[in-house]
C-alpha cells in the first residue's frame, strides 16, 4: 500500500505480537481456550439464571446482562486476533476497523454504566430493605439495563464521530491486536490535538459518572454494615457485594489508565498488556469470582446439572 500523503489509508495491518512470533502456536491455542472458556462461562450463567426461579430477582437479572454484555464485548477482539494468529495477512478494513472500535467502546461504556446500576441495585437491598422490592420492580430493571446499554452506544458514538473526521495517509501498520483509540491516533496524519482532548473528555465523562455512582452507593453500603450487630450479619452483607467489588476494581482500575488520560502512552507494549487484562482476562475471570463466591449460584447450578429423578 502506498504511503504517500495523497492515498488515504483503505486498510490496517494489526501487528499483534510481533516480539513474541516464535510462540504464535502457543497464543493461539491460549487465546482460543481462554475464548472457549469464557463463552461457555457466561452462557452457563445466563442459562442458570433464566432456568432457576429462585434467581429472578434485580441483582441477578443484572448479573444475566453482564454475562451477555461481555460474551459480545470478547467477541469483538478476540476473534480478529486468532485469525490474525494464523493469517500472514493480518488485514482490517478502514470501515471494519471503525466498526470494531465503535463496538468495543460501546460494550464497554455500556459495562461501566451497567456496574454502577449494580452498585445501586445493591445500595437500595441492603440500605433501603423494606423499600427496596417497591422501587426495584421488574419494570424498572428492565428500563436501567436499556439505559446502560443505550448509553454505551450514545456515549461510543462521540469518539467514533470524532476519529471518522480524521485522516489516514499512511503507514497502516496499527501496533495493536485490535483498533484501539491509541494507536489509531498516531497513525493519522492530521492533527489530532483537539480529538484527543475531546475523546479524553468523553471518556472520563463515562468513567468518571458511573465510577462516582459506584463508590457513593458502596460507601453508604459499608456505613450500613458497619452498623450490623453480630459478625453473621455483617459477614453476610459483605459476601453479597465482595464478588461485585473485585469486579469494579479490576475494570475500572484498567479502563481508567487506558483511556482516562489527556495523552497516548508511549509504550504500545504496556498498551497491549493492559488491554489484553480488561479485553481477555477481565471476562473470563468474572463468571468465576461470581459463580464460586455466590452460593444460590451454585446451588442453582447443582439443581440444574442434576440427572433427572436423582434425589
């Protein structure tokens, strides 16, 4: 592909793991289980869920849309880079390009809204207990996952607004395993100061929004339990948000350094990394801390695998 200033760029070549080719088998089949893995965990969840009388309640209809939410959030990369791992041409159109990074910032932005709306969910079950099966009824949880998925898509729209204005004049060699806000930015041959200030605006206002929902909501949480007589009872409270926690922690803690900044960082390598923890590992680790740490899970999951007729 030509690099002169008069061709604009058609497509990107994702360059993946160049520094780690000698291993290209090895990534592909861990990528692959970890995708294989991750897919079935979440579809377990959601089966389980909507199998089990006993789990249709607010926080586990919630904890059904997350599963859905990052089994499409995983999709959007994953697949892309195990084809990559096989192909020599590790090809994107400008268009698919575009399309995945619109994707991946809505699921995204999509998670963040939908992990506040949680934290409330469990703000109202434990601080408002005698108000709570009023105002969290089946309507209203219906119409706050819409809003987070909604908003995800609204708050994408922006940045994707923004880079579309851009121009591509080459190289096309996008140092990343998928097209992320980063590395599309300094690809392009325009001037991206006013974007990137923009973009980081958008951003933060996502992150910043639900981030501050969340730790209002477990900070009356932890006054309240606090204030529990007896450990049975504080222990109890404290294991039914733990898992939800650890959750907000490692997502926020990953999405807030990729992208709640005024600048790219300079080392692409550290990018992947941390990419690679919120895009690949975050979702397959959070089936398992929910799962293992939630015991009505469990005890549905046990009912529903049990051979029929067996006592």
């Amino acid at each position: 592909m030509s690099n002169s200033n008069d061709t604009l760029v058609t497509e990107f070549i994702l360059l993946g793991f160049p520094e780690l080719s000698h291993l290209q088998g090895l990534l592909f089949g861990s990528f692959l289980v970890i995708y294989v893995v991750t897919i079935l965990e979440n579809l377990v969840i959601v089966v389980t869920i909507r199998a089990s009388r006993q789990l249709h309640t607010p926080m586990y209809f919630f904890l059904a849309n997350l599963s859905v939410l990052e089994t499409l959030y995983t999709s959007v990369t994953v697949p892309k880079l195990l084809a990559g791992l096989l192909a020599q041409e590790k090809a994107i159109s400008f268009s698919g390009c575009l399309i995945q990074l619109f994707l991946f910032l809505s699921l995204g932005s999509s998670e963040c809204f939908l992990l506040a709306t949680m934290a409330c969910d469990r703000y109202l079950a434990i601080c408002r207990p005698l108000h709570y099966p009023a105002i969290m009824d089946s309507r209203l949880c219906l119409l706050l996952a819409l809003s987070a998925w909604l908003g995800g898509f609204l708050a994408s729209f922006v940045s994707i607004s923004l880079i579309s204005t851009l121009r591509f004049c080459g190289p096309n060699v996008l140092n990343h395993f998928f097209c992320d806000i980063s590395p599309l930015l300094q690809l392009s041959c325009s001037d991206t100061t006013s974007i990137e200030m923009l973009d980081f605006v958008a951003a933060l206002a996502v992150l910043a929004t639900s981030l501050l929902v969340t730790v209002i909501s477990y900070s009356h949480i932890l006054a309240t339990v606090l204030r529990i007589p007896g450990g049975t009872g504080r222990q109890k409270a404290f294991s039914t948000c733990a898992s939800h926690l650890v959750v907000v922690a490692i997502f926020y803690t990953t999405t807030i350094f990729m992208y709640a900044r005024p600048h790219a960082v300079s080392s692409f390598d550290l990018n992947k990394l941390v990419s690679m923890i919120y895009s690949v590992v975050t979702p397959l680790l959070n089936p398992i801390i929910y799962c293992l740490r939630n015991r009505d899970i469990r005890e549905a999951l046990t009912k529903l695998f049990q051979a029929p007729g067996h006592p």
